[in-house]
C-alpha cells in the first residue's frame, strides 16, 4: 500500500516538472505579450499544484497546509494573469495576427 | 520498497535541477526583456517557480515548515504582481 502510494506520488512529481517545462518553453518561443500569458499561467496552476497534491499524498501527517496552499494558487493565478493582461492591453502593446479587436467599443479601452 | 524510494529520490533531486534551469532561464528574461508587461510575467513565473522550489525542499526533506515559507512568499508574489500590473496600466499604485 505505501509503495503504490509512492508510486503515485513519484508520477504526479514527473507531470508537475513537464508542465512547469512546457510552461517555461511556452514563455520563451509564444510571438507575442497575451499568448505568453497563456502559456505562464499552466505554471502556476497546473505545475505548482501537481507538486502540492504530491506533497498532501505522500507526507501525509500535515496535509492542511498544502491544501490551503493549493487553493490560494487556484485564486491568484487566474486573478494575477487578468491583471497583466489588462494592464498590457491598456499600454497599448500589440497582439500579433488578429484579425478582429472585440475590445474597441468596451470600457476596456484606452481612455 | 527500497528500490523505489531511491527512485523516488532520484525523481526529486532531477525535479530541483530542472526547476533551477527553468529559474536561471526566467532570470535571464527579465533582464532581457522586450517590455514591462514581459518583465513583470517573467517576476511572476519567477516567484512561482521559487515556490516549485521550496515545494521539492519540502518533499526531499520530509520537512513541512518549506511550504510555510511558499504560503508567505505565493501571497507576497501575487501582491507584488497586482500592485505593479496597475501601477504600470493606471500610472497610479492607489
């Protein structure tokens, strides 16, 4: 039973690296500011978490912090990745091959 | 058993290696960066993958007071990136 317990914890371990990988490559080779943060926010909510949920599995004697832990990222991160891209679009910074703006005509719009 | 535990343990310290690589790589993007708003995504990733971090301390050494430490410094991360983000958007933090 530990062993299959260590097992699991080792394959969420793995996962949460190759999404924080993707994340980062993500980050380096997307052309433009909003894909970027679309590709940064699997980091903080997919890679972070998986470690996490490692984290409550294996040390199981305090698993309340890290639960607490993983909800406060499920918050922050989508909350954070709305704020740069708003502050990004009302900078002025270009988005790369769109073909229609949806955001003239809305109070999101240079002022 | 044994054996994997020692696989497990090998997992872990690959894990850390790989997540430096990834903060050294987010380091040199945002001091490199093509604008604010990159700079600024880059402190975030930073901050998250600082967390990744101390999350795999906490694991390699069965240690639970490292995911304090990333309580305090995911809530200090996501402060500083919001207060930024509309100081930067509003020319105004307040």
């Amino acid at each position: 039973m530990d062993s299959v317990v260590l097992f699991i914890a080792a394959l969420i371990v793995v996962l949460g690296t190759l999404f924080s990988i993707v994340g980062v490559v993500g980050f380096i080779r997307f052309p433009d500011v909003y894909t970027r943060l679309h590709a940064t926010g699997k980091v903080g909510v997919f890679g972070v978490v998986l470690l996490l949920i490692a984290v409550v599995v294996w040390e199981h004697l305090s698993w309340g912090r890290g639960l607490i832990l993983v909800f406060f990222l499920m918050l922050a991160g989508p909350a954070t990745a709305h704020a740069l891209a708003s502050a990004a679009y009302r900078i002025g910074l270009p988005m790369k091959g769109v073909e229609r703006n949806d955001l003239v005509h809305t109070s999101e719009s240079k002022s | 058993m044994h054996i994997l535990q020692t696989v497990f343990a090998d997992i872990l310290y690959i894990s850390l290696l790989v997540h430096l690589v990834l903060i050294s790589i987010c380091f040199w993007r945002v001091w490199r960066g093509e604008n604010v708003i990159d700079r600024l995504m880059g402190f975030e990733l930073l901050t998250t993958l600082t967390l990744a971090v101390l999350v795999l301390l906490s694991l390699i050494s069965r240690q639970i007071i490292y995911i304090d430490l990333g309580l305090a410094l995911a809530v200090l991360g996501f402060v500083g990136t919001i207060a930024l983000a509309k100081y930067v958007a509003d020319d105004q933090m307040f």
